[in-house]
C-alpha cells in the first residue's frame, strides 16, 4: 500500500497518532503537501462522508476521524499556507441565536475542512446580525446556519433578511441545515441551499465557491 493511500485508511480508522507519523514521514520524504492533504487525507474524510451519509457509520466513528484528520492539517497548515495554496472558498458558520446544539454543526465544520474550505466558525447562539457582519468583514462566499430547535429555526429568516439589509445578499450564499430544516423551509425564507446532512452541506459548499 502506498503511503498516502495507508494515511487515508488511518484515517478512517481515526488513528490520529498513526495520521501524524505517516503525514510527517511523506513531508520528509519529500511528497508534494498538496498530494498528501488531497490524495491522504481529503481522500480519507471523502469516505467517511460517504459512510456518515448512507449510515454505514455513525457520529463517533465520524468524530475520531475529523479529529484524525486534525492531526494531519494541523501538521500540513505551515507548508500549504507557505506553498500559497489558497483555501477553496471561506464560510462563516455556527448555530443560530437561541440555540445550544452544536454536534451536527461541528460535523458540518470538519467535513467543510476536509474539503478545502476555509471555516469561521462562530460557535452556538450566533444572533444573525454577527453572520452577516463577519461574512461582510472576511469576504466569505457561504453563510452557512445549523438549527436543531422548531422555536430557532426561524432565526435563519432573520439572517437572509439581515444579509439583505446590509447590502451583500448577492454575493453571499446562504446555505441551512439542521434536524427540522426542510428544502421548502429554506424556499419560504429566501436562502438558497438546503443539504440533509454534513456530507452534502460539504459538497454544497464547494460547488457554491466554485460557482462564484
Ligand atoms: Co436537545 N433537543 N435540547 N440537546 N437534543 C433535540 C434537538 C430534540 C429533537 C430532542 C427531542 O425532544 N426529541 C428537541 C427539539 C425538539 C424540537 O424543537 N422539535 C430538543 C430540545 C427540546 C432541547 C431543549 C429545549 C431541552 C430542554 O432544555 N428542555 C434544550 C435546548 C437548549 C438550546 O439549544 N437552547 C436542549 C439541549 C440539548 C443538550 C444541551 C442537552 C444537547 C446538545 C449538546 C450539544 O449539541 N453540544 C442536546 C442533544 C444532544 C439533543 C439530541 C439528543 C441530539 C442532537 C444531535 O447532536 N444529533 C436531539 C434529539 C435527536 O436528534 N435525537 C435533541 C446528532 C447530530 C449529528 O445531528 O445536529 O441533526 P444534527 O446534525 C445533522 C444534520 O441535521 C445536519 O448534519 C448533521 C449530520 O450530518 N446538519 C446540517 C446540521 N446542521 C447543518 C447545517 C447545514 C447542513 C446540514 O448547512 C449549514
């Protein structure tokens, strides 16, 4: 087996001690950092994704992995931020206001890293005004929003409409998730992506950067 390919199935096994000596010794050996995050690890966070999505696994496998992952960029970011490989696109995402729920949102983050994405994640009880403020400051091209509760999914209105008055709705896209948000939820408040679960929310929102 070659190494990258061994980084990623580590990786899915959330091996996180193995992940950091396998990533350190391909760095030593001279493999391409790009080779290593896209073919090792990015590669490895694709199949738990695919997993997570068909329930082939669960939270906690998914869970040992990112933080497997971790390991990996953790020691990658000073080379790939030196070789100006540049993110695939910038997020701001966290829970809405009101809500404490942050299990499916950090899924959401890890699965959005393990593809690329740069993430700024706000954490829980986000009121929609600090979306849009800090989307506006980092120039971010996804808003993403996590609700678990029927009573703070609403809140999700508020940041499209917050997007709007702040004059960046058209260059922002706003992307919802959470247990109760449904595709014609997202359609009555004006949002454009709706995805079930971390897997596709990542997918989504790469293709939304790309689209941009
Ligand atoms: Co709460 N809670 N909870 N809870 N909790 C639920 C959500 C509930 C359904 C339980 C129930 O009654 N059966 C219910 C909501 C009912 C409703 O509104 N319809 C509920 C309630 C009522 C409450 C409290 C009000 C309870 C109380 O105090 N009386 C309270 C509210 C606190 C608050 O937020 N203000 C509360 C508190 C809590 C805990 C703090 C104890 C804890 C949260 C801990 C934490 O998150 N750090 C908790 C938990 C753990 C749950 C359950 C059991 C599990 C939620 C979870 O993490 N699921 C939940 C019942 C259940 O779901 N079985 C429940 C796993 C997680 C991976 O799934 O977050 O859905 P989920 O994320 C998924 C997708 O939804 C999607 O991706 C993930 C999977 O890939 N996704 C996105 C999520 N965000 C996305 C964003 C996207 C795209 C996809 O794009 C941006």
């Amino acid at each position: 087996m070659n190494m990258l390919n061994e980084i990623s199935q580590k990786l899915q096994q959330g091996n996180a001690k193995a992940v950091k000596e396998l990533v350190q010794q391909a760095v030593d050996e001279g493999c391409e950092v790009t080779a290593i995050l896209e073919e090792g690890l990015m590669a490895g966070m694709d199949i738990v994704g695919e997993k997570f999505k068909n329930n082939e696994i669960y939270v906690p496998e998914v869970l040992i992995a990112a933080r497997a992952m971790n390991a990996g960029t953790e020691l990658l970011k000073p080379l790939l931020s030196s070789s100006g490989i540049k993110a695939k696109g910038k997020v701001v995402l966290g829970t809405v206001k009101g809500d404490m729920h942050d299990i499916g949102k950090n899924l959401v983050r890890m699965m959005m890293e393990g593809k690329g994405l740069e993430v700024i994640d706000l954490g829980i009880d986000v009121p929609s005004e600090k979306f849009v403020e800090v989307a506006e400051k980092e120039n971010a091209q996804i808003i993403a929003c996590s609700a678990l509760l029927t009573t703070t999914m609403n809140e999700m209105k508020k940041i499209v409409d917050a997007a709007s008055e702040a004059g960046i709705r058209e260059n922002v896209t706003i992307m919802v998730g959470g247990a109760p948000v449904t595709d014609n939820f997202r359609e009555s408040i004006g949002a454009d992506i709706y995805k079930p679960d971390a897997a596709s929310a990542a997918d989504a929102a790469v293709q939304a950067c790309q689209a941009r």
